[in-house]
C-alpha cells in the first residue's frame, strides 16, 4: 500500500482561482477545480480512496531512483526531473491560465484545467498514467466514457472531468483509468485535464504545451510588474508568487492555505479549514503584499473586505469570509474521510467564523491606514461608514472578553494581544478622522485609546514572570506578546519589551529558531518566528535577527513552500499547506531587516 506523503513532499499549482498539490511521486491527490473553498476531486491527500492523478516512471521510488523539481523562476510551473535505472524524464506541472492573460489578468477568467507534459531527457523510461477522480471529497465515483478521437470523460453529480492525452490510446476500466507508455529522449506527450459543471458549458479544450508556454508567460509577466528593493529577495520573490497563487483573483481575496484538515499534531484534533479570508490577517497581509510591491492586489484586497463586511449592525464582524465574501461557514464532519495519516476528524467549513474575535476591527483599520494616502483625503460612504462601525464597535466591546488570535475554543478570555489590536483601532481612527465627515469624535477615541492601553499596561504585565502574558492576569507566556513592538504599542527598546522577548526566546523558542505559540504547543509556529525576528531588529539585535530569519527560512520544503508549523522533534511540516501567513511573516521579517523602522 502507498505510504502517505508527508506534507512537504508536496508541490503547489494555482491558477488563481484554485490550487492543487502534486507530490515527488507525480501524484496530484488535491485538487477542487471550481474554486479554493470547493469541493475535490482528487482527494487521496485526506483519504486513500479519494480520488488522484498520477503520471510518473513505472515503480518510482524504487531502488535507483531518484528525483529533483524547481519552480520555474517567478512561476508556479512546477518541474519534476525523475531518473531511473533506464533514463530521466521530466514531468512538467501547471494550472492553466487563460490564453492571452498577462499580470493581473491571470486568474480572472482561469479555464480550470489541469496540464502535464512529460519530456523524455535521457534513455528510454516506462510510465504509468493513473486517473482515478472521485468528485465530491470523494463521496462520488464517476462513470467514464471513452470519447471519439481519444480521451476520456468522467462525469458524477456536479463534476465534470475531460482527460486527454497526445498519442495515447486511453482506455477507461469501470472507475479509473490506467494505461502504461514509454518515453524516449527527446520525445514530448502533453496531458491535460479539463473541468467544468455537468450542466454547464463543455470543458476547455487545450493544447497542453502551448498552454503551458502561455501560463508560463502570464506568471512571469506578472512578476516582471512587480519590484522588491530589499534584502532576501529571491525568497521575497517566491513568497510573494504563493501568495499570488492563494489570491482568488475574482475578488482579491487571499486564502489562508489551500487545505483543508492538514494536522496541528499526527493523529490530534486540531485540525481546521482553512480555505477561506481572515480578516485577522488583513493588515498583515497588506503590509506584505505592500512590501513585495503588490498595490493592485492590496487594493482589490481591501475592496474585497469592505464589500464582504458590508453595513453595520448590532452583530459583531466575522473573522473571516469565503472567498466572494459568504458569511455563513458552517462547520462539519466529513466521516467517511480517514483524515492526513488518520488525524481526524476532516472538517469542511470554520465555525470560527462565530466567535467573538476583537481584534479583527484593528486589522482592518490598520489596513485602511497603510492604504489612507491612496484613499483620499475624505473616504468615499462605504469605506468611512466601515471605518466608523468598526470604531464604534471597538469602542463599545474592547472590554469584553474573546476567543483571541489563535480562536479557542474553550472559555473567552481577555487576551492581550486582542487588547493591543483595539488600542490600534482607536489609536489609527483618531489619525484618520480629518477623512471620516462630521461624525468622527477623535477626542472620546484617544480617551477610549488611552484607557485600553493602561490596561494593557496594566493587567499585561505579570511581574512574577517578568513578561506580557497570553492573557490578562494569566502566568502562561503566548508568543502573541510578540505583536506588541510590531504594532507600535511598545517600542522594543523598553525594558518591558525586552524582558519579554528574552522570555518568548528562552521558554518558547527552540535551538533551530522555531518560536512555539505557548509551552504546551508541540510544534513551532512559523509566523511566530518570524514575528521575533522582527523583534530582534527592532530591538537592535540585527545580526542575531539575520542568522534567526535564514535558519527559520531553511524550514521550507525543497521548492520554497511553508506550511504552518514545524515538527520539533523530526523537523517535518504540519498543518495546511501552502500557509499564507508563513509565506507573509516571512516577506515582512525580510523588509524588517531591510529597513528596521519601517510601519
């Protein structure tokens, strides 16, 4: 039976709509064509029955046998060199992008299809072409049926699948298909996979190598239109393409992975969708996308969020949003699903989009800050009625307890870095009320600003511990303690500050650099990491931030894709996968070290 790849033995595919992960073994086991947050029809990543696409030498991984991939540069074309015994040959990956796209065009009108073309390089190499789609995470098993002038189509509810291959004989068995060819040097076979709904229009027909040679283009259009002056930026580079593959270009919203149920910890619970927009990552992502000099897409971000917030009510804001801004998330269990290495349960939907999370409205805002020189000098209704709902609202509940940043989901607790994110809310309102009309009242927002942040200071602070704790009168240190300077609550330099990142670093860190989220946390969480590497830069600690980022950066796999976290007993990634905030922590902490006082 098929080991289980583990997380990083998986490569990343957009097409700015959707994503799909190919493994070193050639075998596509996610892929949900409609849209990130739709659903699968390969999905051997959550299950072995799940459905998959593989395309790779006859016995892989077996003895003599070894593989090397690379990105194309400035692209998320995926290249995969196997050799073998008898020859190497070359597998290349993408997700197709409309013919004639360039830049931002790529991802607006995405036909859904999914290309391989295979080089023969060296020898004469056997291959096997292995298609096996179970639409609906895999709750469905199509009927196939082989098409005049070749192909075959696989059709089951509401999915419709074409495959199609150069000079292949395809033929369907029952609930697959399987067919072996051989490959010789200098000989090329284009695959493609093409999807659309039952009922709908009949799926793109594309040829696969120009398919490939236009997607290539588009990607590396797209990146020539973007520049990045700071250091670290072929890392920067990458990380800022991922990012652009997690963008669903038809709203500019940025997931936060592209899956669903990856594991916190082998065989643990935790274990959560994330394929859908956090407005609690918003101002970080801004500021990266900022950074790696995206101002188109940190503008269709920002309109995305206003648009999914919509008018203000009694209701408190959603911490996140389906990718066209859905509200209602609900959360369930998908039994018949084993789960990533039996970690169960799989869950599809985030009941997160519940809880009452209070520093959401400081993200936003700090958003709409980074962003106020472009906005005008007096904001247009919608962008100042949400400016001054989330205001109010700030105002009104910064007292209340929350589920915090990492979304408990125990008891509510006044957790301090939700505290900070209100001192923000109020603390950037003041700055922007010239902008907000007759109704800004930026004399009761600093009064209601200051008093949050003695609080802070206040309640914060544990003087047995010596640091700012995870909550207000907790001993437990949380490394969300470390957003304090990153926010400008607290400069670094204060002696407050720095008993607390010498606490974080000696009870929370690890000796690879890897900060974990609290002391009972078994993984070290990449953002937090990169959190302190910004902290040290920010505390005059420069070199030692420099040698903390490149060991940190050093936990991707072998094309430059976080996940979440890291194991830190084998050193091998968790959680889902590619992780937006990874990626984001990582472009922030390399323009930190580029320019330490940067907002």
């Amino acid at each position: 039976m098929r080991r289980q790849p583990a997380i990083s033995d998986y490569g990343f595919l957009s097409d700015s709509r959707s994503g799909a992960l190919v493994g070193v073994d050639g075998s596509i086991d996610w892929w949900c064509p409609d849209r990130f947050d739709g659903a699968s029809v390969f999905g051997r990543l959550l299950d072995p029955h799940a459905g998959h696409f593989q395309v790779a030498p006859v016995g892989v991984g077996g003895p003599g046998y070894r593989v090397e991939r690379a990105y194309r540069p400035d692209t998320l074309v995926l290249r995969t060199v196997h050799h073998t015994p008898h020859g190497s040959v070359a597998v290349t990956d993408a997700l197709a992008a409309e013919i004639g796209a360039r830049a931002h065009e790529l991802g607006r009108n995405s036909p859904a299809v999914l290309i391989r073309v295979v080089e023969g390089l060296s020898g004469r190499v056997r291959m096997v072409l292995d298609f096996a789609p179970r639409p609906e995470y895999g709750l469905l098993t199509p009927y196939l049926h082989e098409q005049p002038g070749g192909g075959v189509l696989a059709a089951a509810g509401p999915a419709l699948l074409v495959l199609r291959a150069e000079g292949l004989a395809l033929r369907a068995d029952r609930d697959r298909v399987t067919h072996e060819f051989e490959v010789s040097a200098g000989q090329v076979v284009g695959i493609d996979v093409a999807s659309s709904k039952t009922y709908g229009d009949p799926p793109a027909r594309m040829d696969p190598l120009a398919a490939l040679a236009e997607t290539t283009r588009a990607w590396e259009a797209y990146r020539e239109s973007h520049t990045y002056p700071g250091r670290y930026p072929e890392l920067v580079r990458h990380s800022a393409t991922i990012l652009t593959g997690l963008t669903y270009a038809r709203s500019g919203a940025v997931v936060a992975a592209l899956t669903t149920s990856l594991p916190e910890q082998i065989g643990g619970d935790r274990n959560y969708d994330y394929r859908y927009s956090w407005l609690r990552d918003f101002s970080l992502t801004m500021r990266a996308l900022w950074v790696a000099a995206c101002p188109d897409e940190a503008s269709r971000l920002f309109g995305w969020a206003a648009r999914s917030i919509g008018r203000f009510g009694d209701e408190a804001v959603p911490v996140l949003f389906g990718v066209e801004g859905e509200r209602d998330l609900t959360e369930h269990h998908f039994h018949h699903l084993r789960g990533y290495r039996d970690s169960r349960p799989v869950r599809i939907g985030n009941d997160a989009w519940r809880q009452r999370q209070l520093d959401v409205p400081g993200e936003v805002i700090s958003a709409v800050w980074r962003l106020r020189d472009y906005l005008g000098a007096t904001f247009e209704d919608e962008l100042r009625e949400m400016v001054l709902g989330l205001t109010e609202q700030v105002a009104a509940t910064w007292h209340l307890p929350d589920r915090g940043m990492w979304e408990t989901r125990d008891e509510e607790r006044h957790y301090l870095s939700s505290k900070v994110s209100c001192w923000l809310t109020m603390d950037r309102a003041v700055g922007l009320a010239s902008r907000l009309g007759e109704r800004a009242d930026p004399r009761r927002w600093a009064g209601v600003r200051d008093e949050i942040r003695e609080a802070v200071l206040r309640e914060g602070w544990n003087e047995r511990i010596g640091a700012f704790t995870g909550a207000f009168g907790s001993p437990e240190l949380d490394a969300s303690a470390l957003v304090l300077p990153v926010a400008r609550f607290l400069p670094a330099s204060d002696p407050r500050m720095r008993s607390t990142i010498a606490m974080v670093e000696r009870e929370l860190g690890t000796d690879d650099g890897l900060v974990r989220r609290w002391a009972t946390d078994p993984a070290g969480f990449l953002l937090c990491s990169f959190w302190l590497v910004e902290c040290l830069v920010m505390a005059g600690e420069q070199r030692r931030a420099e040698e903390l980022f490149e060991r940190v950066a050093g936990c991707s796999n072998d094309v430059g894709v976080f996940s979440e976290q890291i194991d830190l007993t084998t050193g091998a990634q968790l959680g889902n996968t590619p992780q937006a905030l990874s990626h984001i922590g990582l472009i922030n902490a390399a323009w930190r070290l580029t320019e330490p006082q940067s907002y």
